[in-house]
C-alpha cells in the first residue's frame, strides 16, 4: 500500500490521496484482527479450528468498534467436551480485549442442539434482520 502513496505523491506533486490512506487505515485494522479469520486452538491433544470466509469491521458513533464475524464454518474432530464452548470463550476474550462491542454468528433456524447451546451461553438471537438470497436464473436477470 506504501508503493500506491507514493506513485500518488510523485503524480500529483505531494498531495495526500486520502482515499488510498482510508484504505490502507482498514487494511491494517483488518490486520490487527486477522486472527479471528483463522485460528488453531491446542486443546489437550486434539487440534481444532475454525476459518470465516468474511470479516468485516464497521465503526459507530464515537469511534465504538463492532467486529461481525460472518460464515463461520467450525471443523471440531471431537463433540463434545466443552470444545465449542472454549472457542466462543477465546473469541469472546479477543473481543473483549480489543474493546470490540459485540461478538455475533450465525446458526441455521432447524439446528436446535446448537440454538439451545448458544442460548446457554447467554446469547441471545437477533430479529432484526433477514437474510435474503438471489440464485440461478433470478441471479443471472440481476446481472444484466
């Protein structure tokens, strides 16, 4: 990002391009929190972990900071055993520690061994959104 400044710079004699300076300020957020998007936790002997096709960071009034984890897809090799749950503790402890407000996931409505964990952690679930989906040829008629 530093190479684009300066061919910027150079360009239009020393001006600051601020478009290129907010995109390198959320690129180095996004570095900051890359490790929620992939991460390996060592749990007695077993090893699981979980990868996140998206990580979005968003600011509110006042400079809060929210991290949104989307698509979490969880590999855990053994059920069982408070793995998941030492999971959500480790995020939850890097949220905390990195003044994130919330710590959200998704989980499908039919999953209600996992609804019924989640609400035993004391999360609690959202109504305000719905999640809308364009597929084949409804999705090819969009792109025209």
């Amino acid at each position: 990002m530093l190479v684009p400044n300066i061919i910027y710079a150079i360009g239009n004699k020393g001006e600051v391009n601020h478009c290129t300076n907010k995109l390198m300020n959320l690129v180095e957020q996004i570095g900051r929190y890359a490790c929620i998007v992939l991460m390996w936790f060592p749990l007695m002997v077993w090893k699981f972990g979980f990868t996140s096709k998206i990580a979005m960071i968003s600011y509110f009034l006042g400079n809060g900071l929210l991290l949104l984890i989307c698509w979490i897809v969880f590999f855990i090799f053994i059920k069982g055993k408070s793995r998941g749950r030492a999971l959500l503790r480790k995020l939850a402890q890097i949220a905390v520690e990195r003044e994130c407000g919330r710590l959200e996931w998704w989980c499908l409505d039919w999953n209600k061994p996992s609804i019924d964990f989640y609400l035993s952690l004391g999360a609690k679930p959202m109504d305000e959104w719905t999640v809308y989906r364009v597929t084949g040829e409804t999705l090819k008629k969009l792109a025209e």
